[in-house]
C-alpha cells in the first residue's frame, strides 16, 4: 500500500479519535516540564522548551515499559522515525517507569531510536492524562507539539495500533499548511 493511503486512513483515524479523553486540546499551550529518561541506555535530560527549538514534537504518553501494547508501540515509533525527521518532528515516550526500566526499554523497544523519559504526577496531571484516579500511570496518548509550544494534535485511544499513524498524518498536514 502507497504511503498517501496510510496517511489518508491515519488521517480518519485522527478524525475519529480526537482528544477523547484527554483534556488538552488542539490550541492550547502544552504544559512546560523537566524530566529525565534515557535514549540508547544513556541518561538523557528533558526540557520542552528546550526540545521544541529544535522542531515539532511527537510526545506520547504510555502506561508502563515492557507491556505487550507499550513495547509494540515503541517499535511501531521507531519504525516511523525516519519519516518522522524528514517532515521535522521528534519524538519522545514518556511513562512513570523508573530510570533502570526506562534505561533498558530505550534500547530494547525503542531500539535508540528516540528517547523515553519519566512522566511526572504534575506531568501527568498537566497533560490530564492519568489512567484512572490514584493511579500512578498515563493512559496512552500522543500530543503533536508545534515549535509555537501548541498542541496541534491529539490522539487518544487505549490501543496502540493508532497512535503512529495518527501522529504521522498530522506531521504531514502540519507540513503541507506551510
């Protein structure tokens, strides 16, 4: 199948998805947040602000490293990650995984790729993203973050299978409205 048939379903897939149940919508300022996490095994750093200067990004958030669902979506971004960079745009996975576990997913799901980071509770909670009250976990969901520091997409469904492809169309819709 033709990449512009991916991006057409990707594109429906987004339609329908939407930002069901996630509380940020597209046009609103993507909270500012430091983490840590890792990208091919070694520490990485994370700053938003600081990530967004080098383009558009990809941020998703997903429930817990080494899942089935988690580490077939890691692989399914790593797959996509050349496609990715040449419409300009990053991608980082972050969870509320510990930095070992990270550390080990960043290079076995991820493949180094892109890097994994620890989603904070105020992460989580500004992104209003938590699976379910007094859970420790996100639920799984990806945010298209423009340079602008504004959510230009949204996507969230508890399986997997949609997340790259959604966040893929929107990459490519963004790239043509320029």
């Amino acid at each position: 199948m033709t990449r512009l048939f991916h991006a057409m379903i990707a594109a429906l897939l987004l339609a329908l998805a939407g930002p069901a149940t996630a509380a940020l919508p597209v046009g609103a300022r993507a909270p500012d947040f430091w983490t840590e996490g890792s990208v091919g095994g070694r520490p990485f750093r994370l700053h938003l602000t600081e990530q967004l200067r080098e383009g558009a990004l990809v941020l998703y958030f997903y429930p817990r490293a080494f899942t089935e669902g988690c580490t077939l979506e890691a692989r399914a971004f790593s797959e996509a990650m050349d496609e990715f960079r040449a419409l300009g745009v990053n991608v980082v996975g972050v969870s509320a995984d510990d930095a070992a576990t990270l550390r080990r997913f960043s290079v076995e799901a991820c493949r180094s790729a892109f890097p994994v980071a620890t989603a904070t509770s105020a992460m989580i909670d500004a992104y209003d993203v938590r699976l379910r009250a007094g859970s420790p976990m996100s639920n799984r969901t990806s945010f298209l973050i423009g340079r602008d520091g504004r959510i230009l997409a949204v996507h969230s469904a508890g399986d997997w299978q949609g997340h790259v492809p959604a966040m893929l169309a929107a990459a490519h819709a963004r790239t043509r409205r320029r």
